[in-house]
C-alpha cells in the first residue's frame, strides 16, 4: 500500500502544491487519462472546499490530506479544521433553482467523480474513493 500525506496552510494559492502531488502520484501508480482528471477535479473541489468553507480562508488552520494507494482502489482523504456541515444539505445544482448559480457545485461534482463518497460525523473530513486501472507510467497522459 502506498500512503502519502502532506498538510498545507488555508491559502488557495497552495491548490498549486496538491495539483502538482496529485500529478507525481498518478505518475508513480500509472493510470489512465480518464481516471487522472476524475481524481484531480474531485480532489481539488475537495482542497478547496477544505479552504474557503471549512477553514474560512483563515491561513491559521491547516487542511489535512491523505493519498493512499492499493490494489485498484486511489483514496483521498481531505480534513479541514472546521465546524463541518451536512453534506446532505447541500442544495442539488442541477435543479431549475439552483442552475444559474455560480457556486455549490463542488459537492455534486466530487460524488459524481468518485466512485464511493463518506464524511465523517461532523463533515470537516471527506473520504473519496476511486476504482482504477494501472496501465504503468509509460502509457500515462
């Protein structure tokens, strides 16, 4: 199993950091191109998510992320510092209500991305889980 863990500041300028680690990982394991984007997109709603929902933007707290590997299955977790929030409050963006606007679509997106989605009791931590397919590095993006 391969574990990777890494802790940044509630800065959105470090999304930078996690994109470039999710880029070195998916290198390391060898996946295909359409599992990299599921995996990149979910984990970088989540990161932010972390950021300016969970951690208000406040540079103080720290957001919390695990990349673990095994088998065939890729697994992000993301933990902020923060109250939580019921993720089953979050308005659908899909319905006729909710479709002109610019935000609360981070949510819908990583559950539709990831194959299974959990939050803990209190919604500051999120566990994505995604199936894959190792192809080996060579083949990759």
């Amino acid at each position: 199993m391969m574990e990777t863990k890494i802790a940044i500041e509630s800065d959105i300028n470090n999304l930078s950091l996690i994109e470039s680690k999710v880029d070195e990982l998916i290198v390391q394991i060898g996946i295909t191109k359409e599992e990299y984007g599921r995996i990149l997109v979910a984990t970088m709603e989540a990161v932010n998510n972390a950021i300016v929902h969970g951690n208000g933007g406040d540079r103080n707290k720290r957001v919390n992320i695990c990349f673990a590997q095994q088998d065939d299955n890729f697994m992000v977790q993301v933990r902020d510092q923060g109250v939580g929030f019921n993720p089953d409050c979050v308005p659908d963006p899909t319905s006729p209500e909710n479709i002109e606007k610019l935000r609360g679509r981070g949510v819908f997106l990583m559950k539709n991305l990831a194959d299974e989605i959990d939050y803990n009791k209190n919604g500051n931590e999120v566990l994505m889980k995604f199936k894959i397919e190792k192809i080996g590095a060579k083949n990759l993006l």
